[in-house]
C-alpha cells in the first residue's frame, strides 16, 4: 500500500477549513434564531398579576378618562405603553365616541360649556381634527359609522324650533362634506339607539314601543316587539339581530337575550334561565360566541361574564367575583379577547379599570388604564 505523506501546510489548512465551517454553522443558527424572532415579534407579552397574554404587538386601546379640569377625554394607548395620547383636545367633554370601521378615524361628540353639542373627527396616526357638525340647537348622541365609512348616523334632538325637547329623531352625516340632513324623509320620525348591519344594507333603531328594522334601499322594514326596546347587535353575516328584552317573573322583570331571524321573521329566547338577568351582550366577530354580562337575581351586586353558544348551548363562566361589576364587552377582530371595564357596583363611574380576558384559557388581566368605554384599534 501506499502511503501518502499531507504537507504540514495543507494539514493547517484542513483545520482551518474546519473551523470556517463549523464557525458558519453557528452563524446560520444564529440568523435562524433572529429569523424567529422576527416572526414573532409581531407578538408580545402582557405581564399582570403573573397572566400572560400574547396579543398583536401594534394592538391599541381606545377609551375615555377624566383629562384637565376634570373633562372626559378620548385617549388611545398601545397595550406594550404606559403613555396614553390625548386624540380629543385639552379643554373637550368627550361623551361618546366611534370608531370607523378602518380604525383609522373616530368621531366624537363634545359636550360644551353652555351645554351644547358638537361632533368630532379625529384621524388616529396625525391627530389632526376638523368638526363634523355643530349641532346647533340640538343635542346630538349616540354616533355609529356605516360600514363603508362614508356616513355617520345619530340621535338629533332639536331644543328649538320645530318638535324642540321632543324625541330624538335619526341625521346622518357625510363624513367628506359634513354635510348633515334627516335618515327618512319624515324628518320626525322618532329613532334611537341606531345600528348599522354589517352588509350596510340595514339601519336598526329603536322607538318608545319597539324595535325596528330598516332596509335603505328598498324600504323593507320589520317591527320587534319589545318592553326594552335597547339597541340590538347585529350578526356578522347580518341575518339575525340580538337583543334584551324583559319577562315578568315574580312581580320582577327580568331581562333575556333573544334572536330575531330576518329571514323567518321569528324570535328565539337563547337561554331562558330566570334566575339571571342579562345586562348586556355582543356578537363574537365570527357569529360562534355571544359575550354576556349577567347578574344572578340571588347577588346582592355584581355580576359575571359568560360566553354562550347563539341557540343557548356550551355556556362558559369568567370572573365570578360577586362584589364587582363589568360593562362595555368589546370583542378583538380575531375574536380571542375581551376589553370590558370592571368597577364598583356602588360607584359606577368612579375608578373604573380597563381589563382584558383570553377566551381560550378564561385568564384576566388588569391593563391599568383607569378609563371606561374600551374599544380596540387592531392592526
């Protein structure tokens, strides 16, 4: 056999040719470690009370919260910050807001100091805001944004003139001209609580004696039957229509959950337990879940947040804490957190906290944010 003698040399080489190669080795896993991270760093981590939560990285909270000289603000907050940024202006009384359905603009009506009314615009990325309408002579309420983002619709109350503190009739305006005028051509027409469906085809409102169902092309309107007569929630698909509605029970009312189906003109109670009542509800973003706020009539105060199946079944319990109360249940897009606000039954409007349940696990968690009327921006 022969034999063959390496070069001291190209020995040196080898080892070299090794270590590069082992050298590349720890590089490539080292890019693919930052290659995860850059997958997931659109992900992060909320750490409250030893819970934690893996949310959308650029996910915001929208809410309002006593500002200067004890107004109300509308602030906005990204879950990762303790820094709110006031969007509404220093001296404005924010009552009530809406956000677009892009989550990029939201209207907002001020209350002023002669006690008038005016509504809002704000774009969210600049700040920049422009008044929508004056309301002059009117008390203007309740915004919501049509689904394709070109309207606004709202309860218009005139103080003056014609049917002056009278009921509440339905304006809308649009948002590129600010050009406002009555919904119906009979400008007296009484209406609150206005919703839009989710196809923009229906307007939903409520009058003294019920619910009504308006559609805004061809006039269709259907008419529910209801003590309460609230605002109702529409399904994603716009088919059905949630509401409250109150049964005698025992010299009491209590509140149920119905469905009305527009297409069989019929209504369902969901869930006709008596021994609660229901002080609100709101349809998941894929119509699988309704999100409950409930009260057992044997609890002094307090209540509960369930999630319940549309035709009643696989109800799920969170936060049985009996001393504390919950309000604005607001779903996220994908439909895997609640924002709800929590406070004191005796002191509704007093030190109420922004907090956030994961449905799949039922853990909670404390944003500190002391606010109320918690919406989502989602990126």
């Amino acid at each position: 056999m022969t034999s063959i003698t390496v070069p001291h040399r190209v020995s040196r080489m080898v080892i070299w040719l090794v270590l590069i190669g082992v050298l590349a080795i720890d590089l490539m896993s080292v890019a693919l470690t930052f290659g995860v991270y850059v997958l997931v760093k659109d992900k992060f981590n909320i750490a409250g009370a030893g819970i934690g939560f893996t949310v959308q990285r650029d996910a915001k909270i929208l809410y309002l919260a006593g500002g200067q000289d004890q107004v109300q603000g509308l602030f906005i907050r990204r879950l990762n910050d303790r820094d709110p940024v006031l969007l509404s202006a220093v001296t404005d009384n924010v009552l009530k807001y809406a956000l677009s359905p892009d989550r990029t603009n939201v209207s907002y009506i001020v209350q002023t100091e002669d006690l008038g009314h005016k509504l809002w615009l704000v774009n969210i990325a600049s700040g920049k805001r422009r008044m929508l309408s004056d309301c002059e002579n009117a008390v203007c309420s309740r915004s919501v944004w049509s689904p394709d983002g070109t309207r606004i619709v709202y309860e218009y109350t005139r103080l003056s003139g014609e049917n002056a503190a009278g009921l509440a009739t339905l304006w809308w305006v649009n948002v590129a001209t600010s050009q406002a005028k009555p919904v119906f051509h009979e400008s007296q027409l009484p209406g609150t609580n206005p919703r839009w469906s989710p196809d923009g085809k229906w307007l939903s409102y409520a009058t003294s004696e019920n619910v009504r169902l308006y559609h805004l092309d061809s006039g269709e309107s259907h008419v529910i039957e209801s003590i309460v007569v609230p605002e109702v929630d529409w399904s994603p698909d716009s088919k059905k229509v949630l509401y409250r509605d109150a049964l005698a029970q025992d010299g009491q009312f209590v509140t149920q959950l119905f469905v009305y189906d527009l297409a069989s003109r019929t209504v369902a109670n969901i869930d006709p337990n008596t021994l609660y009542e229901n002080l609100s509800a709101a349809w998941s973003p894929d119509g699988e879940w309704i999100a409950v706020v409930r009260r057992s009539l044997s609890a002094p105060r307090g209540d509960q947040i369930w999630v319940i199946r549309p035709d009643g079944t696989e109800t799920r319990t969170f936060l049985d804490t009996p001393t504390m109360a919950h309000r604005g249940l607001t779903w996220s897009p994908d439909g895997k957190y609640l924002l709800y606000d929590r406070y004191q039954p005796d002191y509704p409007s007093l030190e109420s906290n922004i907090q956030m349940i994961e449905i799949e696990t039922g853990k909670a968690t404390d944003l500190d944010i002391q606010g109320t009327d918690a919406q989502w921006v989602w990126p």
